[in-house]
C-alpha cells in the first residue's frame, strides 16, 4: 500500500471519529427547549475537501451509522456518504463554503423525499419533516462558514500541501537530488553536450536542479518557492546566530539567481 494511501486511511478514521464525537458528545444547545445542532459533517466535509470523494463518501458513511441506528433509519448512511461525495467534487470547482452547502442538497432533498413523499423507511407528518431539514439547512450553513474559516488557513494549506495533497504525476517533478546527485550535476556542467550555457548550468545546481533536464520558467518558480519554504527566516527562527545567518545569506542567493534564471527562461 503506498504511504499516500494509508496516510488518506488514517485521516479518514480521525475525520469520521471527528464526526461522531460531534454527532453524540459534543451537541451544541440551541435557544430552543431539547433542541441541539448536530455538526457531525464536519469530520465528513473536511475528509471530502481534504482527501476526496471516496474517502468523503466512506467518512459520511461512518458517520452516518450512529444517528441511523439511534432513528432506526438504514438510508442515513448512504445520504450523508453522498453528502461527502457531492462536497468533494464541488470543492474542485468553488470555494469550500459555497460546496458543503451545494453538497448537502442531494441528501436534504432524498431525506424529504423519502420521508414525506415515499414513507421510507417510515412516514413523517410534514412539519416534523419541515423541522428535521430547517435545523439540518441550519447545521450546514454553521458548518460552510466554519470550514470556509479552517480551508483559507493558511497554516492549513501548507500542511494540506505537504501531506496530503495527490501530486500530479502528469506534471514534471522538480525532484530535490541527495548529495550523490549533486556531485553527478557538479560534473555534468563541463558536459558540452548540455544545450545551456555554462553559467545556467551551475544556476541549475545552485537551485538544485539536473542541467540535463528541460525546465520551464514554472519549474523554476516551484523550486524557487521551495528553497524559500526551507531558509525562510521564519523557519530558522529557533536556530542560532550563526545558522540563521547562513539561512539568510542563502536566501539572498537564491533570491539574485532567481532574477538571471527568469530572464534565462522566459
């Protein structure tokens, strides 16, 4: 199993244990006498923006099995795992509010239409069904400005970045050579059978990059962003004098090589 796929297992586990501690434990008290907002779909949303339609379908699933079983209703489960479903395509197309909102339609209008309309899996009278979709549209609308708030972190980008988004395997890798691999690069810049000019060639190193390969000025761009992720002074904050001297020189570098591989480039 790849280390991507069980990484997307275990957030899907915490999503859906996320889910039903808010579902059973953590009931927030509404103005209205017995009446508390369920945000159980937070940890089904957050697992379809976060990993996707399938481990979005899978997180509303589990989350779904407690309330199905507490209301003696089998079809809550496959509702709200389409809830997860729909949130995680939208979430590819509009902004993460706007799709837990659009993403819950489907279930709200298959739970009164089972409800109400078909008595499945038994008959409601319409106001009760009419209460049970006002105070879930309520829940959904708490939850889209919540997870809006979370999805625009940009703490929340980063790690979301680093650990679980699905790279593109379409795309050119700008892959960071070990030290072996560096010294190969070092002595292919006397290859003359390179197509760039000596002083690209060890621009390219400097960025850590093959001068073998053909780059882009995207490529460039992406590991320029990087570097700076790695000496940012941020980062090196809890260094010493010394290494976060360095860090800074060598951000200064990275900066002025840059601008002559852009001009190179583009």
């Amino acid at each position: 199993m790849k280390a991507n796929s069980s990484k997307h297992i275990a957030f899907t586990a915490i999503f859906a244990a996320l889910g039903i501690l808010f579902g059973t434990i953590l009931l927030i008290p509404t103005p209205v006498p017995n009446v508390y907002l369920d945000l159980s779909h937070i940890g089904t949303v957050l697992s379809a923006i976060l990993l996707g339609p399938i481990f979005g379908g899978i997180t509303g699933f589990i989350v779904g099995i407690w309330p199905g079983l507490t209301f003696g209703n089998f079809l809550v489960p496959p509702f709200k795992a389409l809830t997860g479903i729909f949130v995680a395509i939208l979430s590819k197309k509009t902004r993460p509010g706007i799709a837990v909102f659009l993403g819950y339609l489907p279930e709200a209008f298959l739970t009164y239409l089972t409800l109400a309309v078909l008595k499945i899996p038994y008959g409601l009278p319409l106001p009760v069904v009419y209460t049970i979709l006002t105070k879930a549209f309520v829940e959904i609308i708490v939850l889209a400005i919540l997870v809006e708030t979370i999805m625009t972190n940009k703490g929340v980008k980063q790690f979301y970045n680093r650990n679980l988004k699905v790279k593109d395997k379409t795309k050119k890798k700008t892959k960071v050579p070990d030290e072996e691999e560096k010294i190969k690069n070092k002595e292919k810049i006397d290859d003359k059978s390179s197509d760039y000019p000596k002083e690209i060639q060890e621009l390219l190193t400097f960025f850590e990059l093959d001068p073998k390969e053909k780059y882009t000025l995207k490529d460039i761009n992406e590991q320029k962003r990087y570097l700076n992720s790695i000496y940012h002074p941020d980062k090196n904050a809890s260094l010493g004098e010394k290494s976060k001297k360095k860090a800074e020189n060598k951000l200064k570098q990275i900066n002025n090589n840059y601008d002559k591989l852009s001009k190179f480039f583009k």
